[in-house]
C-alpha cells in the first residue's frame, strides 16, 4: 500500500452532511465494541475515488475519525 496525499481536485465527487449521532459510534457501530449513549455531533464525509465510496465519520470535535465500511 502507498500512501498518497490527495485534494478536492483528485476526487471523483465528494459530499459531506453534519448530523447528531445516537452515540459515540457516529452511525457506524463496530462489532463487540460498546458505546456511550450520549447524543455526539458529527460529519458524515463521503468520498469518490478511483470509483470506490469511502465513507468517513469525524466528530465535531476532531478526536474520532472513523472509516464505516
């Protein structure tokens, strides 16, 4: 695997939504992991690449990143 920075430029299409999550899981639960129950603000990140949808979680604050697969 390379790394490789990329912009805006080298997306195919890219979208983002704000929302207010159930809880810290940002809308993207992983498999035995609990989570708080605490209302979280988040992004919702989607993006297009060599035809491949990543969809990534970012909370308001910046401390959790999430790639939901």
């Amino acid at each position: 695997m390379v790394d490789r920075n990329l912009t805006l430029d080298d997306l195919e299409n890219w979208r983002w939504a704000q929302d207010l999550y159930p809880d810290l899981s940002l809308g993207c639960p992983q498999p035995d992991t609990d989570y708080a129950q605490i209302g979280t603000q988040g992004f919702k990140f989607l993006l297009t690449y060599e035809g491949v949808i990543y969809d990534y979680r970012v909370s308001a604050d910046g401390n959790t990143v999430i790639l939901c697969s």
